[in-house]
C-alpha cells in the first residue's frame, strides 16, 4: 500500500464518511433523553402500565404521537446536516463549512491548532472511522470537531497539518524542529495490564459506586413497596422487618446488607474502571504526554509539555498497598484560557511518576529542598469549624430528643475531628528549592503537587481574624491550571516565600506555555 | 546556552510588606455608602410593601424580627465598608501591582505585570457622579486570582493601566520587534514591508488573546 501522505486531495471540500449520520442522531437522541426524560418515562410508563390508569392514557397517544413527531424530524435533520458539511484546507487553514439555514464558515490557521486528538465510540470502533476533534488557540472559539472520517484520512490530516505547522515554526525561529511530524514515534511509559487494571479498581474511592448504589435502592423501594401490602407509609421500614422476620433474622440481614453493600460498590468501581480505563497506553511523545485508554469509547488525550502547569500525583492507604498512584497533569487549556484541562493516568508507579517530574522539571533532582511544617494552631480551628459546629447541632438534637447517645456522639465527632486534624497537620509539608515547590498533604492517602515558580501568574495572602492575631496566614500561588494553597503559615514566611516567588516571575523570561 | 546562578540575598530582594499602600479616593467611601443606601432602601420598600400587601401585620412579631434584621444588616454593612476602606489600598511596584483588601479576611494579592493578559478600566453609575474609575486586571490564573481596584480619581485609572500594559510580556516582545526591523531598513525596503506586514499580524493576532505556543522548552 503506497503510504504517501500526499495521496489525500485535501482542498477539495469534502463530506464526512455516512456513518456520521448515525452518530448524529445518536447524539441527537442523547440530548433529547438527557434533556427530556422526565417526559420520555411518562410516555414509556404510560404504553407499559399494566393497570392502565385511565387518567392519564387519554394523554398517551398524544405524546407518543409527539415522540415519534421529534424523533421523524431530528432524524430528516441529521441527514441534511451530514449533507450540508464539508471539510477542507486551504492556504493553511483547515476549513469547515455547515449549516441548512444558518450557513456557517469556520476558518482554523494551523499555526492557532494546538492538537488534534481522536475519539472512538463503539459506532466508530464498528466501521473503522474516528471522531477528530481540534483543539485551537482562539481564545473564544469552541473546539472544533469533524463526527466520522476514516481512520486513516484522519491520519493523513493530522500529519499533513503538523508537519506544515512545524515547517512555519521554523521558519519563524532558529529551534531545529524536524520538517516531518513524527506523531507516532512516541515511547510508551506504560500499559494498564489486567492485573493493574484490578489494582486501580479496587483501590478506586468506591463511596461514588456506594452514591449509585443508594440512589439505585431509593428507586427499587419506592416501586418494591407494593409487593409488602401491610407496610403503613411513614413506619420505619426497618421495624417492619423486624417484625415481620423476627430480630436474628434482621442481624444477619444486616451484615448480609452491608457485606452485600461493600462488594458492590467495589464491584461498580471495577466495572467503571474497566469501561474507563480498559488498555490505557500513556505514552512520551516530541511535544509531551499522550494518554489512550478506553474500553468502548477511546479516549485520547494529549499534553503539551509547556502547556503542563501542576503535575499532582496522590495515593491511598489502598494504592500504598500496591505501590500505584493517580497521576495528573493540570494544562492550561487555550480554548478557553480559565477553564483549565487534566489529563490523569490512574495506576502509574513510582518510575512513570519520576519520569514525569524529570520533564516537567529537568533541574529538580539538582535542587536540594528544605522541608518546612505548617503552623499547629491549624488543629485549632479545624477542630472548632469542623468538630464543634456539627456537634453543637448533635447536642442540640440530643437535648430535644433527650438522648444520651446522641449526646455521645458529639463528643465523639469532636474526638475524630481532632484526631484526624492532628494526623492533617503532621501529613501537612511543603519542600522549597530555587525554582519550585513541591507540597504533601492527606489525611488517609498523600497527595503531591508539583509547581515551578515561573508558572505563577499571581501569588495571594490571606488572613482570617484569629490568623491575624497570631500572624499566620495561608498562601496562595494562582497558575494558569489551577491553584496551590498553603494553610497556616507564619506571616513572616509568607512574605519572604511572596517576595522571592515575585522575584522569580519577573526575572524570568521563559514563557509559561 | 548560557548558565547563570547568582546566588541571591533573600533579604536584599523587594520586600512586599514594607511601605505605604495608596488609598482609594475619599469620594469612594461616599460612592459605596450611597450605593449600600439605594440597596437598603430597596429593602426596605421591599419590607413595607409586604407590610401593606401581605398578612404579615397579623404576625407582628415576624414583621419587627424582619425590621430588626434590616437595621442590623444595613449596620453591619456600614461599618465593613467604613474599615473596609481604610484597609483597601495599592501598591504600584515597577514590575508588579500589590493589591489588599478584606475586613473579615484581609488579602493580600500581587499580579506581576509580564504575567497580565489584559486590563480594563471602567465606571459604574455612582462612580461616574465622582468622576472615580475602576481598574480591572486580569490574568490565567483564574478570576480569583484577577484584581478590581475601585475608587481611582481622574486618569489615574487609565495611566496605571497604559503603565501596566507597557510593561506586559507582549510589550517588551514588541519592542524587540521594532529593533529588529530597524535592521533591513538600511539595505532593501521591499523585504522590510514584507517583514513589517509579518510582525504587525503577529502582534494583532497576539493582541486577540492568542497565545504565542511555538517556543520549546526542549
């Protein structure tokens, strides 16, 4: 097969493969039922019900024959839509023109696209095509995103465009930039095999599969009520099955419930990670990182080194176990400069993580860093925001129901708060060298963030009262994807750390991104 | 490349803390208590009119608990913004602007001018009657790290922003851009349109907010 990138025409304009029909209305689908579902059951409920309400099927027919109405006409409009879209480059730009009624023209400049990333669903995993999706430097421009073209001529695009991007560069400056862009010639840091794959699931926070799964049972009893006919609305449902099964049986239902409880919601995080995270390759490319991972829809991210502004990387006492952290990489997005971008690689070891760190920040192994603590009047206040006022609203509760147990559970609240905030402020370290700051906090697992001080754009004290009376202060480094805090310093650091990172910014004359 | 490592005095560098921070304008104390005034006016015709249009006379205590918290929210109000002013203030440095604020919080914020991406200067309605501006500067770091300084008499608004703008990264790029044309203007003028025409599309494009990607790290 002659593999000459050359082979596309690409200023003719062109359409997208047909498949992007489908996924048109697929998508056209998803946004009526996300938008109106609440209508959409009522119509599903009212063709299914086998009761037949009568005062409400003289409705049915109504709203079905409206379903089929929106569904007809989204359907005509997906096909005309696909008709109406072309593609196309010219005296580069990538071009694209759409729209029946309202004709629309948007011009792209390659030297303003940033990276060109492909996506898969399953409908284009099926016929082979890819959605292409161009990030752009227009400060107020939508990302720009072509449905369904074949795999292939996606390629061949995103070549052409990088390697004419890439001879303008150099053009322009005196860098050696190779003329042709070498988009696959990437390293490969790491692969999510099976048993990696089992170690991020299980070490997921599984309080999210435990939300789904609360949400999921108040939906079961509500229509699982009907099959116990003698429950009185309003009764302690577990007084009811205690009376009714007598009280062994509800012991061990219990454990049964709560064993039942934890296992699904490992169960949920694994299925999730599976589905997110399914074969993730992260990978070292010229310009940066690449993450493709995904076990229906894949998922492909990039991340321009300079456009890398934290490197954050966390772990648990479950990750600990296994020796996996979370990795993420916080970029400044230059589609919209405040909305910031992360791209995160669950499961990297330590090895992936120092690669990482060594080229976002080259010198740091160089450095020698001093370790600092924060202040412990921190314990203080947290156990008097954190600890005291929900106690005092158990106590109060306790004194309206009259209840000694309820009373002991505020002092216990208050006992955990200070235990875990001793535990907060002994975990809490920032380590400073000339040109960065890495910072350590957590309460369970540690959470790392790196920063180098010429990322900064502003730098920020703030004191509370009591800070004031005891001349603390937190300190806050703000960057173009995301912010660094500092709680509970002593003021006289704060400013010495304030003045030095000043200094650094504009001494600097390296461009943030 | 060249590698330079001067040790540096930690001491010796500009130091945030020390010296006086400018105030606001006097008229603004007067701006924000009209305008908190207009607010509790509101509020309190707000209060009335339930009074007359509502039952809420037949709860007499409900009525004067809604007086009460009123007089202490306008009061509260009125002192925050009294020690609010004598708190808030600026500090225009050569390579950066220091900004503090807050009463209950006390912040205090510095921008430094090769990181702005843009400023703004405006005036609302009260302002306007004073002749007082305000200063907007924004940068990537998000709104909460952007800073809004009210209260700046005459021109002094738009002069600490030209100064500001002047100072940006944008502008010292400009500067080493006109160095460079001076170059071929000597030897052949049609080459120095061409560059000319280059550069200044350069700097309207960098001036819409587009960002300038090409330079590498590695």
């Amino acid at each position: 097969m002659d593999n000459h990138p050359h082979q596309y025409n690409f200023s003719t304009p062109k359409r997208q493969s047909p498949i992007a029909i489908f996924l048109i209305i697929q998508k056209l689908i998803e946004q009526i039922v996300r938008q109106f579902w609440p209508i959409l059951l009522v119509v599903i409920l009212n063709n299914f019900d086998f009761q037949a309400k009568s005062s409400t099927s003289a409705e049915d027919p109504y709203l079905t024959k409206i379903l089929f109405f929106v569904g007809g006409l989204s359907a005509i409009g997906s096909i005309i839509a696909y008709f109406k879209f072309y593609y196309y480059i010219k005296d580069d730009e990538l071009i694209i023109e759409k729209g029946l009624l309202k004709k629309t023209k948007i011009n792209i400049p390659f030297d303003r696209i940033q990276t060109i990333n492909f996506e898969q669903n399953l409908i284009h995993q099926a016929f082979n095509v890819v959605s292409l999706e161009v990030d752009s430097a227009g400060s107020n421009q939508k990302e720009i995103s072509i449905q369904a073209i074949k795999r292939e001529q996606a390629e061949a695009i995103r070549s052409f465009i990088m390697s004419e991007k890439a001879k303008t560069q150099t053009a322009e400056s005196e860098e050696v930039v190779p003329a042709t862009y070498e988009e696959e010639k990437s390293d490969l840091l790491m692969e999510l095999t099976t048993t990696d794959l089992l170690k991020v699931g299980i070490s997921q926070n599984h309080f999210r599969g435990l939300g789904i799964i609360f949400g999921f049972s108040f939906w079961i009893w509500q229509s699982v009520e009907d099959f116990f006919p003698d429950y009185r609305p309003g009764e302690n449902p577990l007084e009811y099955v205690e009376k009714d099964l007598g009280l062994g049986t509800v012991i061990s239902l219990w454990t049964y419930l709560i064993l039942a409880l934890i296992l699904f919601s490992i169960l949920i995080s694994l299925v999730m990670t599976v589905f997110q995270h399914f074969g993730l390759k992260f990978s070292r490319t010229k310009i940066g990182f690449k993450v493709v991972s995904g076990l229906f829809t894949k998922r492909e991210a990039s991340a321009n080194i300079n456009k890398i502004q934290l490197v954050r990387w966390e772990d648990s006492i479950l990750k600990r176990i296994f020796g996996i952290f979370r990795l993420s990489l916080f970029q400044a997005s230059s589609a919209a400069i405040n909305t910031s971008q992360a791209i995160s690689v669950p499961g990297c070891y330590e090895t992936q993580i120092n690669t990482v760190r060594n080229t976002y920040f080259p010198d740091e192994k160089y450095l020698n860093y001093t370790t600092h603590p924060i202040s412990s009047l921190v314990i203080n206040r947290r156990v008097l925001y954190l600890g005291g006022i929900p106690a005092l609203i158990i106590l109060l509760n306790a004194y309206l129901q009259s209840s000694i147990f309820i009373a002991a559970g505020a002092i216990l609240w208050i006992a955990l708060i200070f235990f875990t905030s001793r535990i907060y402020h002994k975990n809490w370290k920032y380590h400073l060298n000339e040109e960065g700051i890495l910072t350590e906090n957590g309460i369970l697992g540690t959470h790392f963030t790196l920063l180098k001080w010429y990322k900064i754009q502003a730098v920020k004290t703030r004191q509370s009262y009591y800070q004031r009376k005891n001349k603390l202060a937190d300190l806050y480094f703000y960057t173009a994807a995301g912010t660094v805090r500092i709680p509970y310093i002593s003021l006289e650091r704060a400013q010495e750390i304030t003045n030095y990172v000043l200094y650094k910014v504009e001494v600097d004359r390296r461009s943030w991104m | 490349m060249l590698f330079e490592n001067h040790e540096i005095d930690i001491d010796s560098l500009p130091k945030v803390e020390s010296g006086e921070f400018t105030k606001l304008d006097s008229n603004y104390l007067v701006v924000r208590y009209i305008g908190s005034f207009i607010f509790f006016l509101i509020v309190g015709f707000v209060i009335i009119g339930a009074y007359l249009l509502t039952d809420i006379s037949d709860t007499p205590k409900l009525f004067w608990g809604l007086v009460g918290f009123w007089i202490l929210w306008a009061l509260t109000s009125f002192i925050l913004t009294t020690m609010g002013y004598k708190i808030r203030g600026y500090r225009l440095r050569d390579k950066d602007l220091i900004h503090r604020k807050g009463v209950i919080f006390k912040t205090v914020t510095t921008i430094p001018f090769n990181r702005v991406q843009h400023c703004e200067v405006s005036q609302g309605l009260i302002q306007r009657m004073f002749d007082l501006h305000t200063l907007q500067i924004f940068t990537a770091g998000g709104s909460n790290s952007d800073l809004a300084i009210p209260g700046l008499k005459d021109d002094t608004a738009q002069r600490i922003k030209e100064f500001i703008i002047n100072k940006t990264d944008l502008a010292i790029e400009n500067e080493v851009n006109e160095v460079i044309e001076e170059g071929p203007t000597e030897t052949e003028t049609l080459e120095v349109d061409e560059i000319n025409t280059t550069d200044i599309e350069d700097i309207v494009e960098k001036q819409n907010g587009i960002i300038d990607n090409s330079k590498s790290d590695f």
